[in-house]
C-alpha cells in the first residue's frame, strides 16, 4: 500500500561543472580538485594541507567499495564528512548512479519537515559520473542529507569508494508526510523506473 503524503517531485540534473560549483558555494561539498592555492603564498619545497580530520568518536578512517542497487530513496546523513571516489574501468556498462542530496543542512531541512515548508526545490537529484576530475571525486560534508539510488534495469549496479570514519554511523532524515519521488528524463525512464 502506498504511503499517503506530501509528494515532492524532485527533477533530475546531470552532473555538471555549474552544479558542483554551487553545492560547494552552498557549503555542501568540497571537491578533490588542486587549484595551484598551497605554494603560492608561502614558497616551500613540501607541505601537506590537511582538509579535515576526523573525529576520535567517530572511529579511524576507512575505505570501502560501494555496490549500490536501490531504486527507492532512503534520505540520511552522517556526523561526520565522507568521500565519494566515483572511478571506474571505461569498458564496464553500470546502469545510472544518482545521487540526491538537500540544498541544505539536516538543521535547516528537518525545520522545514515541522513547519510543512519543505518544497522539491530544497533537494536535488543529480546523474553521477565516472572518472572526471571535477565531478567524480569529493567530499560530502558533515551533516548534509542525501542519499544515493539507481534506476530498475537489467545492467550492473554501480559501484563505487567512499571513505569515512569507521564508526560514522547513517541517521535517518524523518521526512514525516512528505515523500521524495524523483523526476527523470526519457533517458532514464527507458532504461527503467525508479
């Protein structure tokens, strides 16, 4: 039985240099891209520039392979920053990665979920990539909710790394009456529904 509500028709991006730029402008990620910013103030043979630490509670750092194959959104998120190393062999044929991920964070999108003011707008729904140097690897920070899914298909489900703390942990965001039902092209509906 389906699960009455408020429905949120959330529209598919794809990927894309203007997109990321603007989560990262949000304060919502932080791409693995060097922008020749670490020598130029202070000229040293060597430096390293750490971009975050984890935290003790939060366990030692880990890297593990993602093979995702869920088609129902399952929107969460983590106390603590992530990685997304989205690289893979030209030669194999995954079926689509999305990613949806709030315009905001948890604070700010649960407020919307009491006060009934969350609208499609506050979430995105972008069409992943594979081995592109702007789009492929970053970080997801602290506290932003989202989640990945695929699309129903005969091809093989997407794989992925990600790396974060040991112990992160995935909370759930309670959307209460609202439902996210994402909106894909034609591309994406011939291939199979979501």
């Amino acid at each position: 039985m389906k699960k009455k509500g408020i429905r949120l028709q959330v529209p598919c991006v794809d990927a894309s240099e203007d997109f990321f730029y603007d989560l990262e402008t949000r304060g919502l990620i932080r791409p693995f891209l060097t922008r020749g910013d670490v020598i130029k103030e202070d000229p040293v043979d060597y430096r390293v520039m750490e971009r975050y630490r984890a935290e003790k509670s939060t366990g030692s750092h880990m890297l593990i392979k993602v093979c995702f194959n869920l088609n129902r959104p399952s929107v969460g998120w983590h106390g603590a920053n992530e990685d997304f190393i989205l690289v893979k062999d030209p030669e194999v044929d995954f079926k689509d990665l999305f990613l949806i991920i709030a315009m905001g964070l948890k604070d700010d999108i649960q407020k919307k979920i009491e006060n009934k003011s969350l609208k499609a707008d506050d979430f995105k729904i972008v069409r992943m990539v594979y081995n592109n140097p702007f789009l492929s690897f970053f970080t997801m920070n602290a506290h932003v909710p989202h989640c990945e899914l695929t699309v129903s298909s005969s091809r093989k489900a997407p794989e992925f790394f990600v790396t974060e703390p040991s112990r992160v942990g995935n909370t759930l965001l309670d959307l209460k009456d609202y439902q996210l039902e994402p909106v894909m092209d034609t591309q994406t509906e011939q291939e199979g529904n979501i």
